[in-house]
C-alpha cells in the first residue's frame, strides 16, 4: 500500500476498507453502542437512535436525474432507512468555493428542499463555510440524519423468527443466514454510468440518467411485509461491494445468477464499450433485500407495487455449496464465476 492518501482510499472498495481499518479504526474503533463504528455498517445504533453521515463530492453538481443537493439528502436518509429504521431529520453543512455563483448555491438548495420534502425528513440544522478559490472543487455537501426505530421493525423479525432462529434486534450486514433469498429492487448501475456518460461527454447519454430517489417510505412498506433480513443501497463499488459485505460479514456463501440480475440495455451496451462491469458500479436509488425464502414471493409482490420497485427481481439466495464468504454468480451459459470485492469503485466521484 502507498504511504500517501489515494483516491481509491475513499472509493468504496477492498482500498476503503483496508484504510478505514488500518487508519479510522485504529485511532476511533469502539464497541459503544448496538452497532457501532466497528461494524461498518451504513449507520451507527444507540439505543433505539440510529445515527450517520455522509460527505458529497460529485463531479459536476448537476447531471442528468439528479445533482449534487438530491443526492446528499437521499444518500443519507436512505443509509438511516436500510438499518430498519424511520429518519426523522437532517443536518446540511455546505464548504463552497469563494467565486461560485450563487444563482449555483440557490439552485442546490431548493434541490436539497424538494429532496427533502419528498423524503418527508426536513433539514433542521446545518453550517456553512466558504474556502478560497482552489480549497475545494467548487462544493462539498455534508449531510447528517438520525432516525428511530421503524415502528414495523418487531413485526418484521418476529416474522423472520417463524421460519429461523434471528437473534438481532436490528437489520446489518451481518445477519443473513443459508437459505435466505437476495432480491435488487430494480437495475443496477444507472446512477455511475449515466454520472459517467455525461462527465465524460461520451455522447452515450440518449435516456440514461441518476436513480436518485430517497427510499424510506418504500422500506417502511417493506418491513410492514415482514421476512426482511438485510438491505443496503448499493452505491460505491455497486452490488459487488454490498454482496461480498454481506458474504463476509455473515460468514455465508452467495450465489447469483447472472441471467436474473435486471441491467438497462444502454447501461450494460455503456459499461461494455469502457470495459466496466455493471456490478461493480453505483446506484443511488436502489436497495438490495436478503429475506427469508418463503417471504421472498410477498417481498417481490409489495416492491412491484412501487414505482420504485417495479422491476426488482429475485437474483440469488445465501447457498449451502458455496464456499463461506465468497459469492458465486452463476453464469448465462453456466459456469460459475467468483464476484470479488471490487478494489475501488471504477467510475469516481459519483457521490
């Protein structure tokens, strides 16, 4: 590993991970609270008070589906909802560059407003600092949330008690178990590529765009379901990242089937022609589900009524012959392939 900060090191992959440990938890790691800094997951747990941040630094602030505003406010009360939990207000502190124009500033922030607004989880406190001309890329968004516990939360694992043994009183990375169901909510990787195509000036843009939408209201809906035993947002480092998560953190083995996982044809006819592979790029409004299998049909049902959901798609399950944290995707002419953790996330600065 280089001994100077790189930029892979904020990326979302096996680079993040290794800098977190080696440099974050070596000076912060503790055990204080349900879920705490040491078990990375997308939010911390006091209690029944569930707490997290994010910082944004997307390149450009605008592009198409969404900007640097809706990203910020959806990124962080969906991180707040996959834990199984209702957020229930936000914190904005914005670092801009001396010399953006301010009709800039105004534009991100009624963004922040609407975001906000249909999230139904107001900004109520915030800061702001203004830095010389070269001290940041134009903006930097940080946004803050805390949420309660989901009023739907005990019905849901009381229902995955029914089938399995569950002894967690909440939903992380760590609590799939064999025989459990993956579903994805929708396509995966539209928010990096359509970030991509558009930075770039690929000329590739035709109907691509951000899947940005704040997903909590959907989540409550799941959870009212029940069965649900995982879900993260795959945004760095896409759904690789979050399954060989899972994988590593439950001490399971995942196999996927390739033919099952729902890509855009312009998305997949994008990611061929740069040589990226879809799985390992991020979306910003999707969710990846772990439940047990016989909820998974009733899960699907209630995703597919959302207009969020309509084209979620059972992908894989938590499987018996695969190897303890690997995960196996089964391919469309039938071998099988490892999905590795990726380095670092192929399309940067999309969040």
């Amino acid at each position: 590993m280089s001994d100077i900060v790189k930029r892979s090191h904020g990326a979302g992959g096996e680079d993040m991970e290794w800098f977190i440990r080696n440099y974050v938890l070596k000076n912060l790691g503790g055990k204080v609270g349900d879920v705490p800094l040491e078990a990375l997951d997308d939010s911390a747990i006091i209690g029944d008070v569930v707490f997290t941040i994010d910082s944004h630094t997307v390149k450009p602030l605008f592009f198409p589906g969404g900007d640097i505003g809706r990203l910020a406010v959806c990124g962080t009360v969906n991180d707040i909802a996959v834990m199984g939990a209702t957020p229930i207000a936000l914190s904005l502190a914005l670092v801009v560059e001396e010399g953006l124009p301010l009709s800039t500033v105004d534009r991100v922030l009624q963004s922040v407003a609407l975001a906000a607004n249909e999230a139904r989880v107001p900004v109520v406190t915030g800061d702001t600092k203004v830095v010389e001309q070269g001290g940041v890329d134009e903006m930097v968004v940080t946004t803050s949330a805390f949420g309660v516990r989901s009023k739907y939360l005990d019905r849901n694992i009381e229902t995955i008690r029914e089938f399995r043994d569950f002894e967690n009183q909440w939903i992380t990375d760590s609590t799939l178990a064999k025989g459990d169901v993956i579903i994805v909510s929708g396509t995966i990787g539209d928010h990096g590529i359509a970030l991509m195509a558009h930075r770039e000036g690929y000329g590739f843009e035709g109907e691509l765009k951000s899947d940005i939408a704040p997903l909590n209201n959907l989540v409550e809906d799941l959870l009212a379901v029940g069965g649900i035993t995982a879900m993260k947002d795959p945004t760095r480092g896409g759904l690789a990242t979050v399954l060989n998560e899972w994988a590593d953190k439950s001490g399971v083995g995942i196999r996927v089937y390739e033919e099952k996982i729902p890509v855009r044809e312009d998305v997949r006819a994008v990611a061929e022609m740069l040589g990226i592979d879809p799985l390992e790029v991020g979306n910003e409004g999707k969710i990846v589900i772990g439940c047990v299998k016989e909820m998974a049909e009733d899960v699907l049902a209630e995703l597919k009524r959302h207009e969020l959901g309509k084209n979620s798609c059972i992908i894989g399950e938590v499987a018996d012959d695969v190897e303890a944290r690997y995960v196996v995707m089964r391919t469309s002419v039938g071998g099988d392939r490892v999905i590795e953790r990726p380095v670092a996330d192929p399309v940067p600065r999309i969040c």
